[in-house]
C-alpha cells in the first residue's frame, strides 16, 4: 500500500488545512476545475453526473407536488429590475451587464439574470386573469450570473446551475402553505438523499432576500463547524405582484394581486457533499447520489485478464441489472493499491475487489468508503447483499453526520459563553434572541456568528428565555453560526 | 360542434397563410410566447414539456454511445474568440456583450457564448496531455446567445437552448468516425421519435460551420415545402486544436495535436414538429415526443360527475400504469365539443371519449388525431388496445411525412426546369453539382435555393452527370431547397 499513501498525500489533509483541502479535492477528484473567467468554474463530467443525481431526484418531487418546468430568458432589461426597489438594491452590485449586440449599442442593458422574480412577474402578469387560472406553478432549471467579489468552487461562483420555483396564488395562507411545503420537501431531499441532516426555520429581516415577505431556508453543519444555507423558500406575499400588476378576477368578480412565492436549490449542494461527508481521504459521496455506486478493482495478478477479468465483467453486469451504478477498472497502467485510493478519494460508496483467491472461494472482497470495514461476501449472494449495504451505509452517513451535528450544537444561557464557544469551538449556538436587529449586528460584529435560522413554532417547544445579548425576555429561539 | 368550429377559427388557417398560422398555434398550443426583450421567447409549460422528451431521449443515445455531460461557462473572453479566425469572423456580428460586473467596466468584453468551441478548447489543452486521456467524449445541455436581426419563436430566436458535443480524438480518421455517428444518431433519433423523415449528407464550402473542416447535416421538409436545418455534426480537424495548444503524446512520445468534433441539435426541433406535422386544426404531436399522449374527455351529461367521471378516473390510473401520459379533462367550465376541438390544437395524439351510453356498453370511444377515425374499444382490452393505436400513430404519421417529401423532391435535368419548379412548386430538387461555388452563387441569387446537403458517397447510386448550372460533368449529387 505504499503506491496508495503517495497518492493521497498529493492532497492536504482535511484535518489540516479544511479550506485548502476543499479546493484540492475538488481539482483532483475532477468534479471541478477553474475556468478562464474570475470566478467562473468548469463542472467537470465527475462533478455533472452528481448534479444529474440532484436535477433528477429534485425535479421527480418537483413533479410530484404538482409542478410544471419552462423556461425564461437569460436577459432582463434594467427597468424590470428597478421596478421592486428592494429586490433592485440586493442585486444591482452583482448584476453583469450586456451593453453591445453584435456591434450596436443597446438603447437598454440587459442584465445577464441573477435570478428571474422580474422577468416572470412580467409575464405572469400577461397569463393570469381569473381565479381559475391559479394556482401558477412553474419551475426552471437554468444558470444565473452575480458578480461576486469572493469566490469558491460551487459554494459561490460568478455563474452557478439552479432550479427556481415561481408560484402565484389567490391568497397569503395558500402562499404561505406552498413556501412551507417546499421547504420541507428540501428538507426531506437533503437529509433522505444527500444523507446531511438540515436545521430548518425562517430567516431574519437582515438575512432574508431582497424583495420577499419571508424567508425560509434549510442550513447544515459542515464538517468544519461552519453552517451552509442549502435552499431557500421565500413567500413573496404581493411585493411583485404589485409592481408588475399581476391581477386576477377573484371569485366574487373583483380585481385582486395574486400571492407569490420563489424558491431554489444549486449547484452549491455539490459543495456541501464535498464539506459535510469529505475526510482525509476524499470525497465520501453518499450511495443514493453516487454518480459510480461501486467500483469494481480487479486484482491484476499473473493471468488475470484471463481469469479474473471475465468474472468482474459478469459482476459488472449482474450488479448493473440490478439498477446499480457500478464502475469496472479495468486500467492496466495502475496498481490494484493505486485504484483503492484513487476510488476512495473520488468518493465511491463501495470498493469489490476481485483476485485470484476469491474466484476459488466463490466469493468477493467487499470494502465500505463510510467505515473502511472489510468483508467476504459469496458470488451467489451477492446481488442480494450489495444494495443491502448500500444502504446501510446511506443510513449511516446521515447518522455519523447528525451526531457530529448534534454533538457540536451548543445552547448558551449568556453572551459570555455564546462568545467562548465561538472562539474556542465550532458548531450551532441555539439561543433566545429578542428579534432586535441591534443586537444581532453586535453579535455579528464580535463573533461573526449570524442568524441561520429562526426557530418555527412547530419546531419549538413552548418556552420562554432572555434574549442571549440583552436579556430581554422572549419567546423566540434562533440558530447561530459562522456562514459560508 | 359549433362551438369546436368556433374556437378553430381563432387561429388563421395554416393553408391560408402559413407563417402567421405557425406563429399564433405556438402562442395559442402554449408551447412559447414572446418576450419582453426583442427577439427571445419564453418556452411555456407545454412547449418546454415536448423540451424534457427530446433531452431525455437524445441524452439516453447521447450517453450509450459513450458520451458524459459536462457544464463549461456562460461567458467567453473576446480573446479566445479571436484566436480562431474564420470562428470569430463567423460569430462576431452575432454576439452579446458583457461590458460591466456590478458597478464596473470589465477590462475585457465577455462574449455570451453562441457557442463554446473556444472555452473548451482552452480546458481540453490543460486536461488532455496523452493518448491515454483520448478520447475526451463531452456533451454539454446550455442555453446560446446570438444577436439575430430577424427571429421566429423556436426557429430563429436570440436565446435558444441546445445540447453540444465536442469530442477531441487521435486521428482524423476517429474524428470522422465520430462525426459521422452521430449523425446517424441524429438522424435515427428524428425519425424515429420524431416522426420526420430526413435527407443527411453534407454541407457545401459556403454553409458550413465557421471553423470546420467539414459539417454534416440533416435536414427535414416542412410541410410548407421549405427545408429546415435539424441538426449539425462537424469534424473540426485541427483547427481549433491548434490555436488552442491541445496537444497529446501519442503512442510513439510523439507530441501531436488532436483531432476534434462538434456537434449539436436545439429548441429548433420544436418549430420542426409543428411545421411538419401540423394541421388546420393545429398541432399534431407523434406519441413518442407528446407531452400529453392520451387525452380522456367525459361525456358531461346529466350526472356524469357521479357516473361517469369515476371511470374516467379509473382509466386515466389504468393507462398510466401502463406508463403512457395521459390527462384527465375533469374542467367543468367548458362542453365536452370546446375539449375536443382544444386537445386537437394542442396535439395529442389519441382522445378517449367516455359517456353514460359507453358505461352501459363496456366501452369507450377512440379518436385519432392524425386520421381523425373513430373507433369504439371494450374497456376489458383498452390496456392493450391504447399503446397499439399510439403504435401505428406514430408510424403513420413518418410514413405521411415520409409520402409528403418524396412527392416534393424533383428530379431536374436542366436549370430551366430547376427554375421552373423553384417558382411553381415546393420541396426539394435533387441534382447533379460540380462543387463550384459560383454556380451554387448563382443559383442562390436567381431561385433562393441553397444546397441543403451533398449526398455521402455510400448514400450515391453511382452514377456521373451534369452539373445542373453549367452543365459540367459532375459525380456530386445535391438537395437543393428553400431553407428556414
């Protein structure tokens, strides 16, 4: 194993350095690369085919709740934009601009999108008329443009890959209802697929997106101990059914704005597999959105073309009739020992190594990415056992993930101790906070925690506290973090 | 019926006035509607419906022949553009420009891609460095910008949606290979869940791609006689290769620059399906593509919501079982007649009418969109029945399109006659060519025909003649039409 500890000392260790290993990982495990632009990336084949994973099992629930996709142009005109003066003042510093087509100069710009709450309100307004034209629920897979400062690979990059949801109701409550549902339609995708347990909730005035009513949103723990917002879902109340002049004809024949709601996750979710699963090792993709779910490694002893290839190639296909995403290695330029550790570092759930012995034996070696642990597992049950452990091993990413969650969520009676534990440890603060804006720009201002969530009532178990700042009593609980 | 007379009426006769019938069925079906910045359209629900068929079935044939999907930036520096010089000659006129990020000026202009030959190739020349790595198999589903003067919702629009391969090889024989593959594989995919039958061969010096060595195309009549690009496959030699430094070491340590294709098929095939299929009625989608493929109208007569919607319901369940997509028509607000008349426009392929008389009998009433026939079917054997109808539908429909294109491609001896039916009549002439440009000029200027395609030697009957210009002897047989 000589061969595999080189390999994976071309990498920095999580443990050492995090954000570097980030980076690293992800160049070397060819998700992603660096484009010539600032702040744009490549999404590479590797790092596609875990967005396909994410565009599929989001798209079926999409679907399945009642949802139809289109599609809306790339360019809105700046007068769009400046219609809803809040959404303009969040967006107008990162919008890029398109000023010449072809070799005219435009009489208007266009804003190259950075989100479609403006494009869709104007059209939304040309199709709804009536009550029986609502409720509108429509979806977009596309790429949005903001021009920021700082960047990271999938976690914020000049152009990224999302889905935006844009409803229009007759009423708040049926808004509201629908900025709910989908919030824990993400929360249930997140933790079932992505194996990454969320905290949920809504956010705060400060936090919230430019132009809506409310903000709900899904955070996770990574494995740094910084939280990642995952999703949002923003109930749009008639900000922009105002300004667009959305209206429908009610049921009692009068003119009424429509209720709106937009909500999305991106491309950002690959970054969050890559913090919340990664080790030392590499990328540690849960089975369920594996691009490869195992991978096959042939043990290239002697004649082994002659007498192991054959059977991988049979494994191969038995276990890909069984609906399995599965890899054969067949490379002859590397070691069996250079293929363990490569597969480990791209994340592959499950490693079947295949030798000479194990043919006499009737049998295969199976090696789990989550524990490492090694086991026998004969030929004839083996289409049987391979997706049992697979699924053993989606359950236990989320568990091991929820402990680490759950072990480094602190509550805090005062600010004293909020403030040690930022310094000295990582992880969720859960506290009371007053709901004044003051003290949550101090808190930010000295720890650099923020507000990730407000708790919902729901979720909440009747009590009441004193705010972590200043100690005024209230009812409401909030989840502090340092945010990516 | 008056009321199915009535709401056909609303839209021009497409054997009136052809274009204007095509621009208001797409706006009428709800396949597309225009935008608010010139030139671009929205793809609605139903239309980006038919979307989600064509990627799911072209992606399926994409990938079994080898090929991962990838996602390269949106925004392209004007440097790269103009390493290439006859790519940028050709795109330059058409392109939008980004000029600001946020509040300031961008030292270089950023092209929105109207195509990514340059950003790839600027990628594969850092991945690719031996034989090893070939051949890089990638396809990438985007959205494209170019700056048209004149646009037609899905034909011609200044955003449109694609997929694009770019394939980088050892040889020019494996480049050409690959070229000539996929275009098989266009042409299989079009005609066989398309539905329209194709002429592939070809492109002269004066259509093909900027850049290419050679493009190859398919090309398909519309049912106004005039010819409609479906899809393009171009082996880029070593054009882009070198400006781009792509170079490998082959199998003797030799440095070499590789061999690359492209390849790509748009939104385009939307406005194909509506211009060869449809009717005075309206659309008419084949079964494969349809977003809607069955359409169940109850009787709304009496107490049919009691009686008769219960079956209806139990049917819809049923033959979605059978994994067909079918809709249940429950709306009360309109006469079953209005219904027919409307899934009709919109295309579906086959409608069930069910009434009270039909619940006594154990049947149900079929009604074909593309014959219009009529037949009853005992519910016992619907199951069975509905796919072999949708079966011979979607053969019908290639066989007409088929009949359609053969009776309107004439055979020309001489260019008097060529003139005669580029005034008189519509289609396509097949004719001999002596690969000059200046009579392919000429004949452009007087007739409006262009060479859609060159016959591919394999596709020949060998056979030596004149050219049908200048009368040159010539072994080059053409399709010469009008093209959209």
């Amino acid at each position: 194993m000589n061969k595999n500890e080189r390999f994976v000392k071309k990498i920095t260790l999580k443990s050492v350095d995090f954000s570097r290993w980030y980076v690293e990982i992800i160049q070397k495990a060819e998700l992603a690369d660096y484009a010539p632009v600032k702040g744009m990336m490549v999404i590479r084949p590797y790092g596609y085919a875990v967005w396909e994973r994410i565009q599929r099992l989001v798209d079926d629930r999409i679907k399945k709740s009642g949802h139809s996709n289109a599609y809306f142009p790339l360019l809105i005109p700046e007068s769009f934009l400046q219609k809803e003066a809040e959404h303009l003042e969040g967006f107008a510093p990162e919008v890029a601009w398109v000023t010449y087509g072809g070799k005219e100069e435009l009489e208007e710009r266009l804003a190259v999108r950075p989100t479609s709450e403006a494009i869709i309100g104007n059209m939304y307004a040309k199709w709804i008329k009536s009550w029986r034209d609502l409720p509108v629920l429509i979806n977009q897979w596309a790429n949005i443009v903001r021009w920021e400062k700082v960047t990271r690979p999938f976690l914020r990059t000049t152009e990224f890959l999302w889905q935006e949801g844009h409803t229009a109701h007759e009423s708040f409550e049926e808004a509201q209802d629908e900025t709910l549902m989908i919030l824990s339609l993400y929360k249930e995708f997140v933790e079932n697929e992505l194996a990454i347990p969320v905290i949920s909730g809504k956010k705060s005035e400060r936090e919230k997106f430019a132009g809506a009513l409310e903000t709900f949103a899904i955070e996770a723990m990574m494995s740094d101990g910084k939280s990642l917002q995952m999703g949002t879902s923003h109930n749009l109340g008639q900000q922009f059914s105002k300004v667009f002049n959305i209206r429908f004809e009610d049921r009692n024949q009068k003119l009424q704005y429509v209720w709106q709601t937009s909500w999305g996750v991106s491309t950002r979710l690959i970054g969050a597999l890559v913090m919340a699963h990664g080790d030392d090792s590499g990328l540690k993709f849960p089975p369920n959105i594996a691009p490869v779910q195992v991978v096959i490694v042939p043990i290239s002893a002697g004649n082994w073309k002659e007498n192991v290839l054959p059977l991988a190639r049979n494994i191969e296909e038995k276990l890909g009739e069984e609906g399995l995403r599965v890899k054969l290695d067949e490379r002859e330029e590397f070691t069996p020992g250079w293929k363990f550790s490569e597969w480990e570092m791209r994340g592959v759930p499950l490693r079947i190594e295949i030798g000479p012995r194990d043919i006499e034996k009737k049998q295969v070696v199976v090696v789990r990415r989550d524990t490492g642990k090694k086991e026998n597992v004969a030929q004839a049950s083996m289409n049987r056992k391979v997706p049992e452990i697979l699924r053993e091993i989606q359950k236990n990413m989320f568990e091991m993930a929820l402990k680490f969650q759950q072990e480094n969520t602190h509550e805090v009676k005062d600010y004293e101790e909020f403030k040690a534990i930022m310094e000295s440890k990582k992880g969720f603060i859960k506290a009371f906070w007053c709901e004044d804006q003051v003290c949550e720009e101090k808190i930010k201002e000295e720890t650099m925690a923020t507000i990730r969530i407000i708790l919902l009532d729901q979720d909440k178990k009747a009590a009441r506290g004193k705010c972590v700042f200043c100690q005024k009593p209230t009812e409401t609980v909030v989840y502090f973090g340092r945010a990516y």
